[in-house]
C-alpha cells in the first residue's frame, strides 16, 4: 500500500483527458499533473529539446515524492522512455504508445488497416507503426501528422466548423485512400475532438491511449504493491508552466468539475 501520489505529464492540458479515466477505474489514486503550457507543443520541436524540457519535468515531479511517472504525452513516450528510465532506474515509468499498439494489434479490422494520426514528431519516430505491426503482422499501419489540431484545441477552437474543416483537410483522403476503418488517436489532445472525427466518420472504430494506458498503471500499482487505499486524503494538484484562462478553461471541461475544486498552481521549470 502507498498513499503517495502519481507523477502525470504532457506538453499541456493533452494528458488531462486520461484522469477521469484513472479516476473511475482507480478511485484511491492521487495525481500531481504537470503541463507544460508555456511550451507546448512538443510535437514539431528538436527531439533534443524534448529531451531536455522532459527530464526537468521529470525532476520536479520526482522532487514531489511521486510514486509513478506516467508519460500521458505520445511524443515525449516516443522519443524519450528510455531516458527517462535510465535516469530514475528505481522509479516505475508508463509510456503510453504501448499499451494503445496492444489494442490496435488485437482489434479486428475489415481490410487489416489500421490509421494512426499523431504529432510530426511521433510520426517520424514510427513507434505506433513499428510496435503494432510486430505485434500483428498481418495489419498494416497507415499514420499521418495532423500537427494544426493541438494549437487549436489548446486555444479552444473545438466545436466549431474551424475543427470541422482541419480534420477533412488532413483526413478525407487519408481515411478513405487506406480504407481506414481503425484509428489510433495517437495524440493525448486528440480525445478532446474524439467528437468531432466520430461526427465527421461516424464508421471509424476509435482506439483511445487515454484510455488505455490506465490498465497497464493498474497492473505495474498491483505489481510493485504500491496501490493506494482508501485512507487516502491528499488532493489532485496540477501544475502548469503557464496558468492561462486557456488552462483554466480547458481543465475544467476535460475533467468536468469547477475551477473552485481543483487545485491549480503555476510552476516555470525555466526559473
Ligand atoms: N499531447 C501530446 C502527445 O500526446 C503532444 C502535443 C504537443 O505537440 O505538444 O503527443
């Protein structure tokens, strides 16, 4: 049993669609969240620079006495796992590209045609396309960078026709060329537009890494015995590297709760 909290970080607010998910299946769990808004997005940066913006967050959450890190971010999982394990050997570290290729290899596809839309960065690292199709041969993994949907959810432009209209620009063709019928939302940003593209290609079957990465936390809590239980009182506290009403507005509308609940402080890792 550990009472002591969960490290989870993104680029920004991307990683915050998988607590509500932690929350349901884990309900003791606490999270200190890190998003680093006033760098976001990682994925058109210098892998290099990914690297380095990673291990300062990683710090500070180490510093925080966290019992986990979650990498709730596909571009730091693709480029920057390994480092970050060898950094804290004695620390669990979930990546989440894994536990989304299990899925994508064992759910059934029409034509074995399996559509994965990331950031440029986790594109060109071809992790999802590499892990599914050892995972499974017989599929074959389209993947394609959509990198305009982050600045635009970050600002908020979602239910409107702006998104309508930049997810047929990069995806009619794609979808319809490959005979997509599974896609990967290979970006933690994404499941904020999960609406959007099911409205758009209301056949597509949707593999959230949101989602799925919280089975394989639950496994590696239950396996190191570090689950928390239900004495726990600490809070869930998130960090930003940028407290904009952006953040502020985003937050509450992907974890569904009032600002006044949450508490939300500002940390500049560049200070
Ligand atoms: N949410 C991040 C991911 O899962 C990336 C967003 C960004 O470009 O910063 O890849």
């Amino acid at each position: 049993m550990d009472n002591r909290p969960i490290g989870f970080f993104d680029s920004g607010l991307g990683g915050l669609t998988s607590i509500p998910h932690l929350m349901a299946s884990l309900p003791n769990e606490r999270v200190i969240y890190f998003g680093d808004t006033a760098r976001t997005p990682y994925g058109s940066k210098a892998v290099s620079t990914i690297k380095q913006y990673s291990a300062q967050i990683a710090d500070f959450l180490v510093s925080k006495n966290v019992k986990m890190l979650v990498i709730a971010c596909n571009t730091i999982s693709a480029t920057c796992l390994d480092d970050l394990r060898k950094r804290f050997p004695h620390i669990p570290i979930v990546g989440i590209i894994n536990p989304a290729a299990h899925k994508a290899a064992n759910t059934c596809t029409i034509d074995n045609n399996v559509g994965v839309i990331a950031t440029k960065v986790t594109i060109a690292s071809g992790v999802y396309k590499d892990r599914i199709e050892e995972l499974n041969p017989d599929l074959h993994v389209h993947q394609m960078a959509t990198p305009a949907f982050v600045p635009l959810i970050e600002e908020g432009i979602i239910e409107n026709e702006i998104m309508d209209l930049t997810i047929h620009h990069y995806m009619d063709d794609f979808i319809k060329d490959n005979n997509i019928d599974t896609l990967v939302l290979g970006c933690t940003h994404y499941p904020i537009i999960r609406k959007n593209i099911e409205k758009i290609y209301p056949n597509l079957r949707i593999i959230n890494p949101s989602y799925e990465i919280i089975s394989r936390i639950q496994t590696i809590l239950e396996k190191e015995d570090i689950l928390a239980n239900e004495l726990n009182d600490r809070e869930n506290i998130f960090y930003a590297s940028d407290l904009s009403e952006n953040f502020t507005n985003m937050i509450t509308k992907v974890m569904e709760v009032e600002e006044s609940s949450l508490v939300l402080k500002f940390k500049n890792l560049d200070l």
